[in-house]
C-alpha cells in the first residue's frame, strides 16, 4: 500500500532523503510516486507516472534544495493512475500525502464544493486536503485545522503535511494505518515503517492510532485528535534493519527471501521453545473454540492450521477470511479465542475484524512479523514470526514462518491438554527441528525447478491440486504464480477435481499435483491426476517417491512426516513460481496492481 515520508532536516538537501526513503518504500507497492518541498515560502511539487529512479530523473535539473518536504508512493484506489491523481496534493497553502481511505468523501466533498472548492482529482485525498486548507484559510493555527478536520473525516489512514509560510513546521497523523517517526542529530522523519529510515535515524516513535504528531524547529510534540498533549515514547531502532533492506548478492528480493526460510524456521525453534510456557501464561489452553482470520497467503496458513488443530486437538476451529468476517456479525462470546494473522501487523481488514472481535470481550490472539504494529498493539497477546523484514510483495519466508507458530502452538496445545500420544508430538518436533536439511536440499535442486519453470511460462492457464494438508498448498502454489507472473492458476481440492474444474483440462492446461506420499490420502491423489492424464493435460508432480508415467514431469521431494508436508512443500511451489516469473520476465519483487501492506479495506 502506499508509502508516506516526511523530512525535516537541518541541512537543506532533504530531497535526497525523501527520494532514498521512498526507494525503500517500493516494496509496498505502487503505481507513480512524488515530492513536494517547501522553497522560498512555496510549495514545490514533482509527480510521475513509473519507479522513483523516474522520479529522480525528473527533478534532477530542478533546484529542489530545502530543510523541510514530504513524498509518497502511490498504490491506486480512488482514480486512475495518472500524474494528477499522483501525491503529493496541495493548495496554495498546504501539501499532503496520505495512504489509506477517506470513506465519506464523497460527502465531504459536496460540503466544500458548495462552499466554492474545485476538486480536481478522482482521489478521496482532495477531501481532506480541502478541509485542512479550509481552517489555515479561516487563521487557524496549522495543528488546529488539522484537529477541526480530522472531527469531520470518516476511515482510515496516514498524513503527513507541510504549510506554505511555516518552513520548520511538519504535522503527521495516523489512524488506522501504519505512521512512525523517527529522530536523529540531523533529521526527524515521518515514515510509513521504520525499515525506510532506519538508516537515517536513531530512535523512534510507534504512533498509536489517533495519534497527531507536529515537528517543530525539531521538536516533537504528540497529541491527541482533540489536541491533548501525550507523552512521546522513544525506542533505539536496530541499525540491522538496513542490512535486511539489501539483496545481499541475489537477483531479487524475493529468491533471497526463499533462501532466509531455513534461517527462520531456527530463529522460531529456539524463541518458541518455551511455547507451553507462554499458553499456561496467557491461559490459552482454556478455548475449545477458535476462529482464525487472515487475508491472503495468510489465510492460507490458517486453513493450514485448521487441519493440524484438528488432528492434534478437540478444538472446533474455523477460518474465514477477514474481509467477510467482520460483515457475517457472527455471534462470538468469551468461550472463544480469534487468531489474526497478517505479515504486516496493518492489513486494514484483519484488523478490523480483529477490533470488532475485541468489542464483543472475546480474547485475541496475533500472529504478525513486525513489532508494534497495530494489530501487535491491538491484540491481547501477539507471536512474532522473527522473519526479518520481507521486501518482495508476494509472501514467502512469512508463510512459513506463520506456520511453523501455528503448529508449535497447536503441539503445544495437544500436549498440554493430552489430547495426542506423546511420541507422535516428540517425533513432529523432532522432525521440525531438523526440517532445515530438507528444506536446504530443495533448496539446492533450483536448478531442476528452473527447467521445469522454462516449461510452465509457456501455458496461460494452470491448476494446482492438493488433498488434507496439501490443499491449502495447492491454493498458495496458485496464489504465487498469478501473482508474479500473471498466469490465471486456481488451487482445487483434488477430490473436487471430478465436481467441474476436469472440464477444463485439455492439452493447453496446465496441472500441478502435490502429494506427499506418507499422507493416507496419496493414492487418491495419484488416481485424481490419473483423470488430468487421460484427458491430455500437463501434469508436474511434486511428491517424494519417484513415479514413472509417461509425459508426467516430477520434481522430486525429500521424504518427510506427512504433518509437516505444509513446510516443506511451500519451498517447491515458491521457487516454481519464481522461475516461472523470471523466465516470463515480470516485476517479480513487485507485480502489477499488489501492494505488500494492504491497509485499505
């Protein structure tokens, strides 16, 4: 989603700042990007369509020098991707950027229109902007037009704004979607994460939600929506961060973050060992009851998740997705406990559903990878997934990660209940602590996946096919290639396969099965593919255990426990669809149309 920075420095070369950091935004997506700048007591704005070496190339012959400016990233939602509809928007009087919705506009609009402001836009920024300009022109002071504007504006979302005649002044306001700021000797900075600046900061403030923070000559001073003051907060960033913002030798971002899982999964092995500790401590052994509720790959994770709880477990779990969740009004009460889970921390309809869980008394529970971020704050008690920063947009080292929580969690769950047989837990952990010489053996068969990849790039339309704990694999395997490297693919159940999906496959369609032959549904599996072969289509498998069938392409897994084929099996399919991509020569780090961080709903 869209990425925001403002800059107030004491040297007057903030655009180079605000051009870095944006750079460092670029994971989250978007379409155009802009700057704006206060010069001589005038608002200087540069916009373009296309990446921020685009922008830098347009502003390069521009004498941009200033102390104090503002840039964004703009993912669309509200207007067609065009340099009008670009950020920064501004008046004569002030500049904006903003990530998020402003779900009355509309309204808003037709008030101001009435009072003679000509919108210009398709966007629901203008709205705000215009309300803001609205009280500066009545003399109101730059922070009490922002608190009068914020008491008409409905949704959710992140500003940062400068004001024509105030070159050491910066206002910033977070609700609903993510806004940190940090400081240093030469710089306080408003960002969307603090990964973007923690090169050019020391320490730094988590805005919570309602939060307006105003800079002045360097000082930072925080209020409330009705402008009380409120203590400010410092926490020393880990200069770490800006190493995991780099590639580190790979061609992308993302085969580096395939690369990270084994790393990962042993970074959780040892933070979590300790996990029935913190069940008795959190009284999470208690629920008999649990909804999970995820966008997404994530989401993914919980269908996941919902197989393992139960097998392992009596507990009644449910997974919905969260964009539907909040809307269902389903009946919750204290018997039941909701897990979010969300890569972010900020995806805007997790934690919707997340608050609306916490309105009805009901205990949350977050499965995130980034610290103090709103659900983080939000829940009652949060597991991090410690997977470092994941910069490419489509979600890997995360996946697994979450469910490697999740499955820690549910064993925990099981042996604290005794509700498995202890050698069967002891031999799944077990079989978990040493998944990394697996995962790494997959990892050094890339080669093979690449051929296989150089075969796929050629189909247009795919289907992925899973059983039990494989069929949510199959639905992310999908998930992956269409959204790097744009080639329609849908996941099916393989039992489903019969109940309509087989009118599709002739010679041009294109099947991945995935079948791990300890499962006790794996013959079936094998005889569902048997229906693809018989009617002509493409069949890869990725299985364990060697098949000879002719016109069948494998890549052939390492053996494992059936429980842990989820973890396992994510690798292939990741790396499958990176080559895919590659070898289609897509924007793999950031495809068409995606965001990393979705905070609109």
């Amino acid at each position: 989603m869209c990425g925001i920075v403002g800059i107030a420095s004491k040297r007057q070369d903030v655009e180079n700042d605000i051009l870095n950091t944006l750079a460092n935004l670029e994971y989250r997506g978007y379409d155009s990007a802009g700057i704006a700048v206060l010069k001589n007591n005038n608002i200087l704005c540069k916009k373009v369509v296309g990446k921020i070496n685009d922008l830098r190339n347009l502003v390069s012959d521009v004498d941009l020098s200033s102390s104090i400016g503002i840039g964004h990233t703009r993912w669309a939602t509200h207007g067609a991707v065009n340099t009008l509809n670009a950020h920064p928007h501004f008046t004569e009087n002030i500049a904006l950027v903003h990530n998020g919705i402003i779900e009355n506009y509309d309204e808003i609009k037709s008030e101001l229109q009435k009072e003679g402001y000509v919108f210009k836009t398709e966007t629901d920024t203008e709205a705000i902007l215009f309300l803001i300009d609205k009280y500066i022109s009545k003399g109101l002071s730059p922070l009490d037009s922002v608190i009068n504007s914020l008491k008409h504006v409905v949704g959710a979302f992140a500003l940062a704004i400068i004001f024509k005649n105030y070159n050491d002044l910066m206002i910033g306001v977070k609700k609903g979607a993510p806004l940190v700021v940090g400081k240093s000797d030469n710089h306080v900075v408003i960002a969307s994460d603090v990964t973007s600046i923690s090169k050019i900061v020391d320490d730094v403030i988590y805005l919570k939600d309602e939060n307006i923070v105003q800079i002045k000559s360097s000082e930072i001073e925080l209020f409330d929506t009705k402008g009380n003051p409120i203590k400010a907060e410092f926490t020393k960033v880990q200069k770490s961060l800006s190493n995991d913002i780099n590639k580190n030798g790979y061609s992308h971002y993302m085969l580096k973050e395939i690369s990270e899982q084994p790393m990962v999964i042993e970074n959780l092995n040892s933070n979590y060992n300790n996990i029935i500790e913190i069940i008795n401590e959190q009284k999470l052994d208690i629920y008999k009851k649990i909804i999970i509720v995820a966008c997404g790959t994530s989401y993914y994770a919980g269908l996941v998740a919902k197989y393992w709880f139960e097998k392992f477990t009596t507990i009644d779990c449910m997974v919905y997705t969260a964009s539907e969740f909040c809307y269902l009004k389903k009946r919750l009460n204290k018997d039941y406990l909701v897990i979010c889970i969300s890569q972010s921390g900020e995806t805007a309809d997790t934690l919707a559903s997340l608050k609306y869980s916490k309105s009805l008394g009901v205990k949350t529970i977050g499965i995130v990878n980034v610290p103090k971020s709103s659900i983080d704050n939000e829940a009652d008690y949060c597991f991090y997934t410690f997977a470092g920063p994941e910069i490419g947009v489509a979600s890997t080292k995360c996946f697994t990660a979450q469910l490697t929580v999740l499955l820690k969690f549910i064993l925990g769950l099981a042996e604290i209940n005794n509700e498995t047989d202890h050698d069967l837990i002891s031999k799944i952990s077990y079989e978990l602590s040493s998944i990394n010489d697996k995962i790494n053996e997959v990892l050094s068969k890339q080669s093979l996946i690449a051929e296989l990849a150089e075969y796929c790039a050629k189909f247009k339309n795919a289907i992925y096919l899973g059983r039990q704990n494989a069929y949510p694999i199959a639905l992310e395997g999908a998930l992956k290639i269409k959204e790097i490297s744009y080639i329609h693919a849908e996941g099916y159940s393989a039992g489903e396969l019969k109940h309509g999906p087989l009118a599709l496959v002739d010679e041009n369609m294109l099947v991945v099965v995935i079948a791990n032959s300890t499962s006790e549904v794996y013959l079936k599996t094998i005889s569902n593919m048997e229906n693809v072969i018989a009617r002509n289509g493409n069949v890869i498998i990725i299985s364990d255990k060697k098949l000879d069938i002719k016109n069948v392409k494998q890549f052939v897994m390492p053996s494992i426990i059936d429980d842990l084929t989820p973890i396992l099996y994510a690798i292939p399919v990741q790396l499958l669809a990176f080559y895919v991509a590659k070898e289609k020569g897509t924007d793999i780090d950031k495809p068409r149309n995606l965001a990393k961080s979705v905070t609109v709903e």
